[in-house]
C-alpha cells in the first residue's frame, strides 16, 4: 500500500468514526461504515431492531447504488465497542454475501495484525 493509499485509508475510516460518534445511539446505532466511490463518499448506520438488524455496509452499498455511482474503490465499518472504543470491523457473513453480489472488486478495509489490511470482496 502507497502512502497515498495510507492517507485515503484512514481518512475514510475517520469519515466513518466521525459518523458513528454524531449518530451513536445505544440499542440503535452502534456501528458506521463509509463507502467510497470515484466521485464521493456515502455514510451509514448499523440498525438494531427487535427481531433482526440491517448492517451499515449494504446500506451504504445501496446509497450508493441508488444514485447510479458504480464505481466503487474502499469500504470501512467501524463499531463501538462497550468500553466505548471504536474500531475497524469486518463484514459480517452477509453482508460479504451482499459485496460479493453487487461490488465483488471493492477494496474493503479490515483490521490487521499490525495494521489495517486492504481485501477485495470476491476474497473475503
């Protein structure tokens, strides 16, 4: 990964941060993720219902397929853990399921060893 890479990176998963830590709401919101595309970058919230929940990923896919913007390049999820802490996290099984289907080359960002690793959906 270039440096220029690096710095769009965590840009995006500060876009994300920022996101969550205006609209966390406990039992509501407690995960954000940012999509971007060649031309911008669509915001998300995780939905915590009773009964079932809609992930912020595909969410953000469908924001962004909603406005013909197919030109996808990074996605990042990032949750609010109890302590309060907010970290990069992986898509879940079905929202993989959904990346695969309708953006199999976006680069998504996940949390590493050391650092955080670059993926495509068609790999996860």
């Amino acid at each position: 990964m270039n440096e220029s890479n690096s710095d769009q990176i965590n840009e995006l998963i500060q876009v994300a941060t920022n996101h969550l830590k205006l609209n966390y709401k406990k039992n509501e919101h407690h995960v954000a993720a940012a999509l971007k595309t060649k031309s911008d970058i669509y915001l998300s919230l995780h939905l915590d219902t009773k009964g079932f929940d809609v992930c912020a990923e595909p969410i953000a896919l469908s924001n962004a397929l909603a406005k013909k913007d197919f030109e996808f390049e990074y996605i990042v999820a990032v949750i609010m853990s109890k302590d309060g802490s907010i970290n990069v996290v992986s898509p879940c099984g079905n929202c993989r399921q959904i990346l695969l289907q309708y953006a199999p080359n976006i680069n998504v960002i996940i949390d590493g060893d050391d650092a955080f690793k670059i993926v495509e959906a068609s790999s996860l």
